[in-house]
C-alpha cells in the first residue's frame, strides 16, 4: 500500500479581478464581489503516490504548483476536485521557524513549535538536548529568539522538524537554511530519516541535492504535472523548459523589447540545469524587438540561493548593442564558472540608456563540484612563494586554491 496518493487533484482558488462599484446594500456588493472574481487553478488533475520509505522530490518554477501540492497533503486546504489518501502519521514543514514566538526563549519555542508539528510534550523533552545541539544554539537556549541571528533561528526550526517522529515527513525549500556546513548536516539527517524507512517528499530548487537525496522526482509546471522519473531524467526535462517562451502581452507598445528566454547548454548542444566549479559556461538568451533599441545593454546576474543577493554581474555594457525589430539571440561564454558548488538562480534583463526595458526572472540551476575549492567562489589565480632572505628565489605553484 503506498504511503499517499495523488488521484487526479485539482485546486481552484478564485481571484478578485478588481473593485465593484459601491452598492446600497450588501445583497447587491455581494453579487457585484462574486461576478467581478476570475478562477486560477493551482493544480490541475494531477495523480502520483508515494511508496512506503522512498524520498521524492518535487520541482518547476515558481507558481508551478509545488507547495500548493504539499499544503493540501498536510491538509492546510483541500482539493477542489480529486482524492487524497494518506497511509501514516505525516509532519509537515512548510517554512522554517513556523510557530515560533519572538518573546519566548529558544528552550520555550521548541516545546512550542514541537507541539504546533504534532510533537506530545514527553516526546519534547526527550529530545530536547539533540535539538538544540543539532541547531548549534545550547548556549543560547534560554535567549529569546528575537535576539538570535537569522541563521540561528531558521537552524532550530529545521532541528525541530529534524527530529519528528512521523511515518511522512514534508519538507518545502527548507535545504537552503544556514550556512554550507549546516546544510550539509541537514542532508546527512535527511539521508538518515530515508535510511530508516521514513517517507520524504520535499520541493526545492536545489537540484543536486534533489540528484543525491531522491528516489523518484516529478516536474509540475503551471499546475500541471509533465513528467516523472529518476532525478536525472526529471532534470533534463526541467532544462528543456527554461526555452520556453514567455507568456506577453503581444500588444504592449510600452516596452521597447521583451526577453523570451534564458538557456544554458551543456557542451553536448544539450540544455542543462548543471554547472561545474572551474568549467565552462555557456548561455543563450534570446529577445523579441519591437522598436529600435539605439544603445542597448544585455545583463545576466546569478543569484546565491540562501538570500536571493546578486552574486556575479555580467553586462555587455561598453560594447556598442544595437537591437533592430525582430527576433534575435546573443549567446554569453565563461571559460570558467567561478561560484562553488550549491543552488543557485539566473536572470537577465534588456537596458538602454534611460534604464530597464525588459526582464527574465529566476532561471535555477546547480553548481555541482568541479575544481577543488572552499568557500562559494572561485578565481585561478597562482601562489608563488618567495626566499625570505632576499625575496629574490621563488618557484610556481600551478595548483588553484581558493580566493
């Protein structure tokens, strides 16, 4: 028997497309209200089970659908149409830190937020010291978690759902919490939670580590669910979609050019969603033009996975870029990649001289390792000792390390 079911799910949540008039009675704004709202369905006749012990992983972009699939298994709303079976005790996180409160001390916010997961009070206690030493917080314990540092907080919460004794366990984007080595620690327990015959289903847009935690994987893409199979193949499927194009509005005379897509290519003339450390590097973003863009600048910007912030820049700023009507494309080229391995995000937009015309947003991709490195960045660069006598006698050291 698997340990839950997706049978043909669909979730509707209806939208208010915008303020009726005013009404004399409330009879009347309540019809106006109704008639004015429009339908989005998040889910789309989507089936799929789980079986007992397997871990499967969930991806696509945003609004694709994935935490709108784990709130109804954890039972936060309910299906529009379709059948949910749910074989076991299931625990569910769906954002780290959930229940904590500011005032109350760290101790105090894991009985707490233990309590809010299912969690019974003697189960708490027991546990209490492996939660605070995996969170890395003992000394802080009895500090209210108002004066912890973001890292500090989103590790306790982690900690605590690290520590559920349930048969299902739900996980959404919660690998991206603190730094590397704790991340790291959050795999291990993962892998351990698997190993003792826990079921896993988590979302994230940390492919590699979907590549080492995931049995099985599927890809949801507005709603809808594409395809299923091993992490690798569900992977290159996902690339293939970054060459989509956008949905425009075709008639919009405002903007000058629209992007229509961001792709990378592995050196097989394949699209990937897989970068190496210290490798080459090749994207292809293509544009729609619909007035003469005299002085244009095309920029690419990849993104850290833990906060979103600008990690490298790239701009053709400086090389005269002349965008005529029509379709085009312009490839960028890197020798090599210089971010470490982990979860990452691309966007790119289109500039001219008064400011932004265009933008693509989040295209996500991993970094697995290639050249040896420590840290999140790296440059080849050379060490070269010197005598200390005279400084005059020194030999190469061709080995990259880390800047």
């Amino acid at each position: 028997m698997p340990a839950l079911e997706f049978l043909s799910v669909s979730k509707r949540y209806r939208i208010n497309m915008g303020a009726s008039e005013p009404a004399p009675d409330v009879f009347r704004r309540f019809i106006r209200m109704w008639r004015s709202q429009g339908e989005f369905w998040a889910l789309r006749d989507v089936s799929f089970s789980v079986s007992r012990g397997e871990a499967l992983g969930i991806i696509g972009h945003n609004g694709a659908g994935k935490s709108t699939a784990l709130k109804l298994l954890s039972n936060i709303t309910t299906p529009t149409r379709g059948e949910i079976r749910i074989n076991g005790r299931i625990a569910a996180l769906l954002e780290v830190g959930s229940g904590f409160h500011p005032e109350l001390t760290g101790r105090e916010n894991v009985y707490l937020s233990g309590s809010i997961l299912g969690m019974r009070r003697a189960e708490i206690a027991a546990k209490l010291d492996s939660i605070l030493d995996f969170a890395g917080v003992r000394e802080f314990a009895d500090v209210p978690v108002k004066r912890y540092s973001s890292g500090m907080y989103v590790r306790l919460g982690f900690a605590i759902a690290a520590h559920l004794d349930a048969d299902i366990l739900l996980l959404d984007e919660v690998l991206a919490v603190g730094d590397a080595k704790f991340q790291e620690r959050c795999q291990e327990r993962i892998l351990e939670l698997k190993a003792s015959g826990k079921t896993i289903v988590f979302i994230t847009h940390d492919l590699a580590a979907m590549r080492q935690l995931c049995d099985r994987a599927l890809l949801l893409n507005h709603g809808r669910l594409i395809t299923e199979g091993s992490p690798a193949e569900v992977i290159s499927h996902y690339a293939t979609l970054g060459g989509e194009r956008r949905v425009r509005e075709r008639h919009d005379v405002r903007k000058a050019a629209h992007i229509t897509s961001l792709v990378f290519w592995d050196d097989t003339g394949r699209p990937t969603t897989e970068l190496r450390t210290g490798y080459p590097v090749r994207a292809v973003i293509e544009y729609e033009v619909f007035r003469l863009v005299a002085s244009a600048a095309i920029n690419l910007l990849f993104h850290w996975s833990s906060d979103w912030g600008v990690s490298s820049h790239f701009s053709t700023a400086g090389t005269e870029l002349r965008l005529m009507p029509g379709t085009g494309a312009i490839e960028f080229t890197c020798d090599e990649l210089t971010l470490g391995p982990g979860a990452y995000a691309a966007s790119c937009t289109i500039d001219d001289e008064m400011g932004e015309i265009d933008f693509v947003s989040k295209t996500y991709f991993s970094v697995l390792p290639g050249k040896p490195i420590r840290g999140k960045f790296y440059s080849p660069h050379r060490w070269v000792p010197l005598d200390h006598a005279n400084h005059g006698e020194s030999w190469p050291v061709t080995r990259t390390e880390e800047t």
